[in-house]
C-alpha cells in the first residue's frame, strides 16, 4: 500500500534515472525528487513522506543492484534536504540506513554513502547527535577505508560531525567514552588520527570535561607515541602536553589512577613513550601530594631503573623526580607502605646498573632513618639480598651496603645477627673475603667501632667448627688490624693492654680466636708488646707447623715489621739490652726463614744494626730484660721483669692479670687440633703435585711481597694447614 502510494507520487521518470548507472541522470532525479517531498512538507501530507521514505530505503538502499543502492542513498538525502525543518522527526527511518550502506562490499556506495550523511547532517545538524554512537563507529571504520576516495569523503563528513558537536548541548561525553576507550588500542594510524582527532576536538569544548575521563584513555595516547608515523607521534604528544598543562591548572584531578598508566608505561621499550612517562611522574610528585601516597611504591619502582636509562634527559627528570619522592615525609599511619617501598629497593638491588642500585640502598638508608621500626618488621625480607649485595662489583655499591647494615646494627641484636652472617657469608665464599674482606670489615670498624666489630668476630671465631676457615679468617683479620689506618685506634688501645687493665679484655678475647694462626698470635704479640710471649710461642712450634703456607706469613710479617705501624718496635732495637725477649723473638723469626729468601735478608740486615754497646754484662744486670714498660708501671700496678739477661719465663708467667703460661697452653691446643684435622684430610699435603705447588709458592714466598698486598685479605689458597 505504502509502496504503491509512493510511485503513485513520484513519476515512474524519476525512479528509473535514481538507478541510472550515470552520476547526472541519479542527480537530476534526486532534484526532482526533493522538490516533490518539500511539496509533501509544505502539504503536511506526512503519510506520503513516510511512503517516499520507505520506498528509497527497502527498494533502493536494499537492492542487490549497486545502481539501485546509490540512487537511494542520493534520495533519501534529496528527501531530506526537501524536508527540511522537518526532517528530524524522519531521521529513525532515514539514517540507519545510510548507515548500512558504510560497510557496503561497492565503494562506490559507500563514498555515496559519506556524501548522503554530510548533506542530512547539513541539514538536521543538533537533531543528527541521537546517532553519534553509530555515526562515530562507521567514521572509524571509514577512516581506513581501502579506497582513498571513501577516506576523504569519510573526513568531510567527520570535519562536519566535529562542528556539530562543539556546537551542541545535546551531546553526551559519558556515553562517547566507552567508545572511545574500545578504540584507543587500534594499531591502525588512519583509525589513530581519526582518534586523536576527536580528543583533541572535544577537549577544546569549554563544556565537555575530557580532563575527567583522561584516565580512560590515556594508556592509548601514550601507546601512539611509539607509532611509525611521525605525525601520529606529533598529534598524540601535542594532545598529551595540552592535557599535562590541564592537568597543573586543575584544582582536582584523578592522579591515582593515572599514576597506574605511567608507571607502566615508564618501562616502555621505546625512548620517547619513556621520557613522556617520567615527565608526567614527575609532575604528578610535584602537584599529586596525598593522592599519591599510596602509589609511592609502584612509583619509585617505575623510577629507579630510569635513573640509568641509556637517555642523558630520562636520566635527569628521573633523578629529579627521585629527589622529589625522598623529600616527602609520609607516615605510614596515612597509607604511606614502608614494607612495598622496601620491597622495591630490594628488587632494584638486582639490577644490572649501578647507578640503579645506589639509590635503591639510599632508599634503605632513608627508610631506615625515618621509619625504623616499620623497617625491622621486614628486616628478614631483606637481610639476604643485602648480604648478597656484599659482593656488588660496585666499591660505592658496597660502600653503601655496608652503611645499611650499620644502620640496622645499630642493635645490639642485629649487630650480632650482622657479623655472624658476615662470617658465614665469608665461609661459602671465600673469594669474597679475598675480595672484599679488608673493604668490608674496615668499613664496618668506621661504622660500628673498630673494637666492638673485632671483639664480635672474635668470639665468633673461637668457636668455629671449621679449622681451616677459623686460621684464614683469623689471619684475613690480622693483617687488617695491622696494616688499615681505619683500625690505628684500634691498635693503640692493644698496646695498652699490658698496662691498663680496661684494655685486657680485648687482647684475651682476640688472643682466643688468634690461636688458630701461629703467625697471627706472633703478630699480635709483637703488637701488645708481649715480646717474651712471642717468644716462647716462637718455641712451642713442632716441625709439622713451619709449612709452606706458614713460612708466607711470615714474610708477610717481615715486611710489615719495615711499616710505621712497627716503627715502634724498631726504635725499641736501640735498647737491646732493656728489650732483649724481643730481639730474642725476632732471631727466633730468623731462624724459621730460608736464608735465601729475601725476608731473612731483610731481617737480618735489621738485626744488624741493633747497637752492640748495649750487650755489655753490667749494662744487662742494670737493665730490666722482658716489659718495655718495666720502668713506668709503678703507677700502673704492674710488675718488674727479671733483670740481668735472666731468660726465665717463670717470673712472667702472669702480668697485668694475664696467665701467660695458661695462654701458651691454649695455643698449643688450638695447634694440635689444626694438626689432628690437616692429618685427617682425604687429600694428602705432600702429593708430588702438592710438593711442586708448594716448592712453587715457596720460592714465591722469598721475593719480597708488594706494597699493594699487605692490605689485601690472603686467598683461600693461600692458607691450607694450621699456619
């Protein structure tokens, strides 16, 4: 009836040139065509309009003939620019199916399509907005069209929806979203153009709020900076800076959920997406305050690899924007997670820059100091990964490591737990000891206090299990003690410790755990000024402990006696006959070397020059033979020694308190066991290859040691046997 009515109206002329395969002749009937519907129109005879409608739209944009399609695409655009006023109240039959006609398989149909919806929306204008969804969908997909005449028609039409649009009231931002947001990943750079297109269009409306759904999409705008195309990069980091300048000019802005995107993105394998990312970070840090608090961790994680990022500019605004974190002080009563941020310095510990780790362990140190409590709650989380740390290839790395630890220690009960797991951490590896040994435990004494860290370790080595790391740990320690300026202090309260009662303690306590080295007891007697002890130590050595590892300490020992730290000891040579338990010792010393090696050489030409004038026999009975301090302890409650050259140990069997001769026997012990367990090694010391390695470092042994080596902790190989 309807269809009927229709041909009844338009001349049967008209309908067949709207299918015309020629352009002109669908033209001339669409004009036609219009001004029969404006006659309808100005009639008010809307029953006719509807009838013309539906004839165009299931006749025409429906038929199987492409002709046929086009020709109602032209009409029902003739129809409504006929209607003109009235046209909206037609639109629910008139668009969806020009609508239908963008996916049409013909581009023909759809270039007419784009050119049908641009002269309705010309028309309708405000009234078009209750399609924008869809209308917005087909541009999308229109934009990239595989016919170059589709896309520019596809942006005249869009060029026209975007003025609508700004100039309307009716249009819902709420609803565009999703839309948006769905699309925003589109790899495509005409469906990318397309988008940035309209956010920055919107986002120009003083009336739409884009600032407010930024979050939504964000992610793929910061996804387009990374785009092949330099002009997709261009439009999207224009959009973002506008936003950005938004963003610092908006009294209220949703920074967590941004912060999220960023943090992200911070880790993109692209340099631009990546500077964008840190310099929205650190702008966010600036302006954020207390909306960020509970993003610090994921933030700081984001920015600490960025600090070493191979850019120069991520380098600076990451560093910046570190300094900016660390100087704001949040509590955890607020949300602030001290346990995340610690976790996140821990991780950062295992990165491959250094740069990244140095400030992961001043992020410790800064929790340390300002959350201390909080920290030792997570303390077990950490410790192993901070002790690991110990062996960074980074001096500063370890430097700072250490100054943690020290942080940490500053308890009596993690000052414990502290240096056992040192030690432990030195018994799995001893190329850590070899390595980082004198830097750890001098660091360490500057940090803790020399005494205290030495007295520590001590008791924990005297009762170590395992002999042959006990003596290497033991001489590693003693070679520190005498050669590091960090331990001078250290070293002139041991020189005390035969005069002055508070300082006894400390000689006993490192004499226990010094048993398990010969040379390093010897030293330590030398260094206390114990010299008729050193002496008969010297004595109580069986032919089993003068080894060949042995016999490299002690020419260690010779060249350090060269040093100023022993420069007291030399001077003490001038008064042979007031000190002759400690020329006594140093013959003893002689006689162990092989007079090739250049260390008895060394000795000897020492001993060479004690003047002889001092050996006169009255000279020797006025003399007192064994304390250098025989002449100054009256006030100190000591005792005086033999006179008159008497060498009997007897009468210095106990001085100060000390029971020498129950400490010789405590040696001699701790000796007998060092034997005991060298027999019981499966592996046989005197091999024919052991002797050729040992004949090796023996002839090593007798060129004089460098400088450079005397600070140096001994390797593992170094020391096998109780020596």
């Amino acid at each position: 009836m309807a269809t009927a009515e229709a041909l009844y109206v338009i001349p049967s002329a008209v309908l067949r040139n709207l299918s015309d395969k020629l352009y002109e002749k669908r033209k001339n009937a669409a004009l036609e065509l219009e001004g029969i519907v404006k006659q309808l129109a100005v009639a008010g005879d809307h029953d006719k309009i509807i009838a013309v409608i539906n004839l165009l739209t299931q006749e025409y944009t429906y038929s199987p003939q492409a002709n046929n399609r086009k020709g109602g695409l032209i009409g029902l655009a003739a129809a409504t620019v006929g209607l003109t006023s009235e046209a909206a109240q037609h639109l629910e039959q008139i668009v969806p199916s020009v609508l239908n006609s963008f996916s049409d398989q013909d581009s023909r149909v759809r270039y007419y399509a784009c050119e049908a919806l641009y002269n309705i929306a010309k028309v309708v204008r405000g009234d078009f907005i209750v399609f924008f969804n869809q209308i917005f969908d087909a541009l999308c997909k229109l934009s990239a069209d595989s016919d170059a005449n589709v896309q520019s028609a596809a942006h005249l039409l869009d060029r026209l929806v975007k003025d609508i649009v700004t100039d309307c009231d009716q249009f819902s931002i709420e609803e565009f979203i999703p839309l948006l947001r769905e699309r925003m990943n589109v790899l495509n750079p005409y469906v990318r153009q397309f988008l940035v297109g309209w956010i920055t269009v919107l986002d120009s409306v003083p009336d739409i709020d884009m600032l407010g759904f930024l979050p939504d999409f964000l992610d793929g705008l910061f996804n387009m900076l990374s785009d092949s195309s330099h002009e997709i990069r261009q439009q999207a980091d224009s959009a973002l800076s506008e936003f950005l300048q938004e963003i610092k000019n908006s009294p209220s802005v949703d920074y967590g959920r941004m912060a999220e995107i960023l943090v992200q993105r911070s880790g993109s394998q692209d340099e631009f997406t990546r500077l964008t990312a840190v310099t929205w970070i650190n702008e966010f840090v600036k302006l954020g305050g207390d909306q960020l608090v509970p993003y610090y961790a994921d933030i700081l994680g984001a920015i600490l690899p960025c600090i070493s990022d191979k850019e120069e500019k991520i380098r600076v605004v990451a560093r910046e924007t570190n300094e900016e974190l660390r100087g704001i002080k949040a509590d955890p009563a607020e949300g602030f997670d001290v346990g995340a941020i610690l976790s996140i310095a821990r991780r950062q510990l295992s990165n491959e820059r250094e740069a990244t780790r140095i400030e992961a362990l001043r992020w410790m140190s800064t929790l340390l100091n300002r959350h201390r409590s909080e920290v030792l709650v997570f303390l077990n989380d950490v410790l192993d990964t901070l002790l690991k740390a110990l062996s960074d290839p980074s001096d500063e790395v370890v430097l700072l490591v250490l100054e943690v630890h020290a942080c940490i220690a500053e308890d009596p009960q993690y000052f414990r737990q502290l240096v056992v797991f040192l030690v432990h951490n030195f018994q799995l590896d001893y190329s850590l000891l070899e390595k980082r040994g004198a830097l750890i435990v001098r660091r360490l004494c500057v940090l803790l206090d020399a005494k205290r860290v030495y007295l520590e370790l001590s008791t924990i080595l005297e009762g170590e299990s395992d002999l042959e790391f006990a003596s290497i740990m033991v001489q590693a320690l003693n070679l520190i003690l005498l050669t590091s300026s960090e331990l001078s202090h250290l070293r002139n309260l041991l020189k005390q410790s035969l005069i002055n009662a508070a300082e006894k303690d400390l000689f006993l306590s490192l004499y226990a755990s010094w048993c398990h080295s010969p040379m390093a007891i010897i030293s330590l007697c030398l260094l206390v000024q114990a010299y008729q002890h050193a002496s008969s130590v010297i004595q109580s050595l069986v032919e089993e402990d003068i080894n060949v590892k042995f016999l490299v300490q002690l020419d260690k020992l010779i060249h350090l006696l060269e040093t100023p730290t022993f420069a007291y000891l030399r001077l003490q040579l001038l008064e042979p006959g007031r000190y002759i338990w400690l020329l006594k010792a140093l013959y003893g010393l002689l006689m162990l070397l092989p007079q090739q090696s250049a260390a008895f050489k060394i000795l000897r030409t020492r001993l060479k020059t004690v003047p002889s004038y001092s050996f006169k026999k009255e000279q020797l009975r006025r003399t007192s033979s064994g304390s250098p301090y025989s002449q100054n302890n009256h006030g100190e409650g000591g005792s005086h020694f033999p006179e008159d050259g008497n060498l009997n140990e007897s009468s210095y069997d106990i001085h100060n308190g000390i029971n020498f001769s129950s400490r010789l026997q405590h040696f001699m012990q701790i000796q007998h066991q060092h034997r005991l367990h060298l027999k019981s090694q499966t592996h046989s010391c005197f091999s024919s290859t052991s002797s050729t390695k040992e004949a090796q470092i023996l002839e090593e042994s007798e060129q004089p040691a460098p400088a450079s080596d005397l600070n140096r902790p001994p390797s593992r190989s170094s020391y096998r046997g109780p020596g």
